[in-house]
C-alpha cells in the first residue's frame, strides 16, 4: 500500500489513471479504527432495518453482500460532506491509487476533478490517449458514454471512465468557445508517465518540462539539476509546470530547495478554526537560486504545481507566465484501514508564503498569455515564446 508518511497533493481525480484529483494533499497517518467506539448518542436502527429489507426484498439478493454493504456506507458518509476531496476507496481502488501514484496505470490519460460544479479535466497527461486525440485542461465533461455527468460524483466518473486497455469510452465534451459539445472516441492504454524531460533552448536557456510531483521525480530530478548544473552554457532556466496535476507535498518541497535558500517558506498549512498553522520550508542545496527564472502555467496546473509556483514567486518574485492555475489547495489526511481500503479526508488548506490560498481561485499569471486552438493547429507556443522573451531581457 502506499506510504502515508508522505504528503500528497493532486489536483483532480485521475481518470486515465483515473483516480486521484481526488488526492490533495496526504498526509500518512496509519489509524487503527476502533471496534468500540461507536457514538452511544445516535440510534442506528434505521440503517439495520435498511440493511435488513435490502437482504430480503431487493430482486437480485446476491448483491447485497456484506462487503458491499459497509465500503457503500463509508463511501456515502464521505461523498454526504460535499466536499469532493473527501473520498473513500475500497481494497481494489485503493491498489490503483497506489498505481497511478507510482506512475503507471490503465486508462486515457486525464486528471479530472469537480470545478464550479461541474465534471472538469485538469488536464491531459503527457503522451496518452487523451492528449492524443484532442483534449485540453478546462474542457467540460458533459456525457460519459450514454451517462449524464451532471451532479456526478468523482467517484463514479472514475468508475465509469476506468476499464480495460484497448476497450473504449466515448467523453461528451464542452469546451469554451464552441457553440455545441463534441463527442470523443477514445481507447483506453496502460499509460506510463514521465517525470521530467530538459530542453536545451537557445541564448543559454534550458525549459524544464515537470509533467507530474510523483515518486520518481525527486531522483529524476538530481540527475537532472546536476547535468544542468555542469553544462557552463546553461545560464537560466524556464519551469513549465502547464497540465502538471501535482503529486506528493515533499517532491514539491524538494524541487523548492534547488530553487530557494534554505529555510525559506515553501507553503503554509492553514487548519482555519484558530488552529497553529504549520510552514514547510526550503531545506535543498539552492544550486540555483541564482539562476534568472520563468514559470510557465496554465488551467492544468494544479495542487503540488501550485505550491511551487507560489513559493518562487512569493520568495523570489519570480514571473508566473501563462493562465489562471486550477486551484487545488486544500489537505488530505489519508488513513489506511485493516482492510486494505483506505480514507481521504480534508483537513486543511494550503497557502503561499504570503498567505494566499490557493483554493478556487488558483494563481492568476504576472503575464497572461493564451494558448488557442490556432496556436496548437499551427504547432505554435506563444507561452514559451513569452517566457524565452522575458529571460532573453535579463542580462
């Protein structure tokens, strides 16, 4: 099972993957649930009677198992909060988390989580189906197959988009600016996800793709800096955290510590209610805190993503190119039960060094550039061109 020692913060769920904006941020802490601590002040009758008519009188009694029973209470105690981070898995769900945050799954390749109301994709992870045929962070999940996504928990569009590799799903999609949805065939594959990738780019300028905050990526990552590091003609660097759905708190926290000096804030956690807020900072080498620096961003960029793009700015003002971010920002603390299963629940919210939650609202960019359908057709990257333009004035 996974390792709840570790912070972990995703944007959406992940659905081609399929399975985690449901993250936020985790926080280990392996509870043992009590066997006798049931509230003596509430009268669960109802829910033997419910469980008893169920055995007895619904046409098909073989689903009405006892497993089924208690990991659909649980659930529904969950999803009732209304909060969409909040969320329960069952052993089998639970082992695909774990997957997916190992960086390999089945699936199309999309982060989605629950915006505004509405089914959203985070955004397209790098190389998979999704992004291959077309779809964008923002785009509006109208229909899944036949299934309307309206009022659609998380939990069931998982379920839903999930399945086998080379079966298909048809995404019913609305995406700003066109007068009517579109619908997407799309087949699903095992999908691998990068950690990283370097571009060396002219004027001694290297743009460091982050495709996702996952385990792999701290390792990754060292290599990375060091052949940066080691390479004279290097001398600024471009972050491109765009359709980054985020992952674990501590990659987040150690990329920062190339970045910024130690002891520096890389994000606050806030428990609102007066409670002690806690500071995670900077505790890296800070090989390139030196380094002139752009930030590129977009409406996938989310959670982890976030929380670095916020402590480079608020730390060293560094610019944020690009659009508004998702804003994913609240906490998760993930229990793991006997069972195998496990339970998310939100505890908190993240805030910037300078105090500003990143819930909602996401970060708005220091220098709004858009990214049209022209642009993608024409194979065109204006984002990039801002952010080449703005280290190229730096002297």
């Amino acid at each position: 099972m996974i390792d709840f020692k570790r912070p972990i913060i995703f944007s959406g769920i992940i659905i081609a993957f399929v399975a985690v904006f449901l993250g936020g941020a985790i926080y280990g802490k392996l509870s043992i649930v009590c066997e006798t601590c049931a509230p003596t002040d509430v009268n669960f009758s109802s829910f033997w009677d419910a469980y008893k008519l169920l055995k007895g009188k619904f046409v098909d009694p073989t689903k009405v198992t006892d497993e089924n029973v208690l990991y659909g209470a649980i659930s529904g105690m969950a999803q009732n909060l209304g909060d969409p981070y909040t969320v329960f898995f069952d052993p089998e769900a639970a082992e695909s988390f774990e997957n997916e945050l190992a960086g390999y799954f089945d699936g199309i390749g999309i982060e989605i989580g629950i915006k505004q109301g509405q089914l959203t994709v985070v955004s397209p992870l790098e190389g998979t189906p999704a992004q291959v045929a077309g779809l964008r962070a923002g785009d509006i999940i109208l229909k899944i197959d036949e299934k309307d996504a309206a009022g659609i928990t998380s939990d069931e569009a998982v379920s839903l988009i999930r399945g086998k590799k080379g079966t298909d799903v048809t995404l019913s999609i609305f995406r700003s600016g066109w007068a009517e949805a579109k619908d997407f065939k799309i087949t699903r594959d095992t999908i691998k996800i990068p950690s990283l990738r370097l571009i060396k780019l002219d004027n001694g300028i290297a743009q460091l793709k982050i495709y996702q905050f996952s385990q792999v990526l701290s390792s990754d990552f060292n290599k990375t800096a060091f052949e940066i590091a080691d390479d004279p003609s290097i001398k600024k660097i471009i972050i491109d955290l765009r359709n980054n759905p985020g992952g674990y708190l501590e990659v987040s926290q150690h990329i920062a510590g190339w970045f910024l000096a130690s002891g520096q804030t890389v994000v606050i956690e806030d428990f609102g209610q007066g409670k002690a807020q806690q500071t995670y900072k900077a505790e890296g080498n800070a090989m390139f805190a030196n380094y002139p620096v752009v930030v590129l961003m977009n409406q996938g960029s989310a959670s982890a993503s976030e929380i670095l793009a916020g402590a480079l700015r608020d730390n060293r003002e560094i610019k944020l190119v690009g659009e508004t971010s998702f804003g994913k920002g609240s906490v998760q603390e993930g229990v793991n039960m006997r069972d195998g299963s496990f339970l998310k629940i939100t505890v908190a919210k993240w805030l910037t060094p300078n105090g500003t939650s990143i819930s909602e609202k996401g970060l708005d960019p220091d220098v709004e550039v858009e990214l049209t359908e022209e642009d993608l057709t024409d194979k065109k990257d204006p984002q990039l061109d801002k952010a080449i333009e703005i280290l190229n004035a730096i002297q």
